[in-house]
C-alpha cells in the first residue's frame, strides 16, 4: 500500500480534526493541514460542549482532537496550502513548498472574526470580556450588564437574541444611522441604543465602557461583537466552487461543493457556527468521501 495520502483535509479545527479521526478509523490515508490557530483556540471555556458539563477550554478541546485523529494514524503537517487545482479525477495541492496528489479534498478552513479595533482586544476575549457567539455562551450571561458592538442590523438581532438572558442590554452603534433599521423593535424590546464611534469604547480592568453622544458614560459587564466574519474560502474559489452572498460556501446533503471531489465542513460552509454542528458535518463529509472512493476503485457501497 502506497504511503501517499488519499484524502487532504485543509484545517486542524474541530471539523478537519473530526474529519481526520473518522477517515483514518476508515483505514484511509489522511493528511491534514494545519495552519495554525483555528476559532476555537479562542474559547476561553465552553460549557455547551457535550459530555463537559464543568466546561473545558478551547486549548484542551484541540489537544484531545488531535491526539485522537492522531492515534489513528491521520499525518498533520504545519503549513499553509497555498494553491490547489484539479489533477484528473482528483487534486494537487501545494503545501509546505511540494505538490501533494491527493483523491479528495475536505475544506474546513472556518472564518476570521471581525474584532473591534480596540487595544487589547484579544487578551479580552481571552478573559471572557470580549465574546464573539452568544449562541455558545448567552447563559453565561444572565442578569449581567450587556453590550453588543455593531455597525448595522446584525447587532441589533443579536442583542435582541441577549434578552432572553438578561434585561440589561444596550447596543453600540458604531455604524451610520441608515445602517440600523431596527431601532423600533430594540425600544420595544428596552434595549439602550448608544450611538458612539468605536474610539468611544474602552476595554478597563474587568469592565467595558462607551462614551454615549450626549456625553454619559454607560459601563458594562462584557461585550459582544456583532462585527462579522470572513470566510476562508480562497481555495475554492479558486476552483469556482459555489459560494454564497455571505462568502460561505454551498454544499450538497453530503457536505460536497459544487466541484465532485471537493467538499466541506464547519464554519465555511452557510449555517451555524458551532463546533457541534461542525464535527457533525465532517462526519457526514468524511463518510461520503470514504464511499465515493469506494465507489470509484469498485467496491460494493451500502
């Protein structure tokens, strides 16, 4: 049996790492990039990952993926895949400064978070002031002074989505005033409305505050960035993948791109962004792979 990968998984987060584990259990020869520092290392401590009921961070979630895609025999290499084209019926990527012919390819290169320009940002994020998915950590945040940095109507659906935790939310509105058409539904909801350019936010000690126009300082418990995100989707578009007004990428029921052979999973594909979700679709993604390899050398597929 040749010693070439089979299978290039492009991201060492909670995706590619799952991917990584159930293709090598599958017997399949696994490379994974990894480029270093995915969203998840950011998780100061997630209590919704299930089977940690006492919350475990985002460091540990890694080590423990990858040393089991590891015990399985899945290669992960440091280093950037820097370019990726068609090769037949499969890929040749560049990685590390070499060209590596691979049969499949799994995406699972995530997003980039917009951060408030701020100083000190990340040591924030880091110490839980500054959080970035009130999906994974809303009820961390019950009865606590809450604010969400926005520049249009995306902040104001996220604070209202922080109401069902607490009754003191505000929004900062760093954007034009056009850009927020919702100011109605946040007075209904009792949501403040502080209109203030971001050079008017303060990160101080363990709080946060913002310098309103009228001149009142508002202080804060913690903040969420309702900024955005952007896709790491360069690879497939380099292969004219299909990709949606977000930037995120379209896939099949079997987490497969628009281009046969080339599929996806976690935070660049179009959904929630969870790590949950994501180990579930590199599943999906990692199962169909093995089967369509199946499939093409002649093997009997359930």
């Amino acid at each position: 049996m040749s010693d070439d990968p089979e299978v290039l998984i492009v991201g060492a987060g909670p995706a590619g790492l799952t991917a990584a584990t159930y293709l090598a259990r599958f017997r399949r020869r696994v490379l994974v990039a990894d480029g270093g520092a995915p969203r998840a290392c950011w998780i100061p401590v997630s209590h919704n990952m299930p089977g940690f009921p006492h919350g475990i961070t985002g460091d540990d979630i890694l080590k423990r993926m990858t040393e089991q895609a590891g015990e399985y025999g899945a290669v992960i290499e440091g280093g950037r895949v820097e370019g990726l084209k068609r090769d037949g019926e499969g890929f040749v990527a560049r990685l590390n400064g070499r060209e590596v012919r691979i049969r499949a390819v799994l995406l699972a290169t995530g997003v980039i978070d917009h951060h408030p320009d701020l100083p000190g940002v990340e040591r924030a994020v880091e110490r839980s002031l500054v959080r970035i998915c009130p999906i994974c950590d809303g009820y961390e945040a019950i009865g606590k002074a809450v604010a969400v940095i926005g520049n249009d109507d995306k902040g104001a659906r996220e604070a209202a989505f922080l109401r069902t935790y607490s009754d003191r939310v505000a929004l900062i509105h760093t954007g034009p005033a056009g850009a927020l058409a919702e100011e109605a539904e946040l007075t209904r909801l009792g949501i403040e409305l502080i209109r203030a350019p971001i050079e008017d936010v303060r990160l101080e000690d363990d709080r946060v505050t913002a310098l309103g126009w009228n001149g009142d300082y508002r202080s804060f418990d913690l903040v969420y960035s309702a900024l955005g995100t952007s896709p790491n989707a360069g690879l497939a578009h380099g292969l004219d993948a299909a990709i949606g007004e977000d930037g995120r990428l379209f896939v099949d029921p079997h987490q497969q791109t628009s281009v046969k052979g080339l599929y996806a999973a976690g935070d660049v594909v179009r959904g929630l962004n969870q790590i949950a979700v994501a180990s579930a679709e590199a599943a999906i993604a990692a199962t169909a792979i093995h089967n369509a390899l199946r499939e093409a050398d002649g093997w009997m597929v359930s």
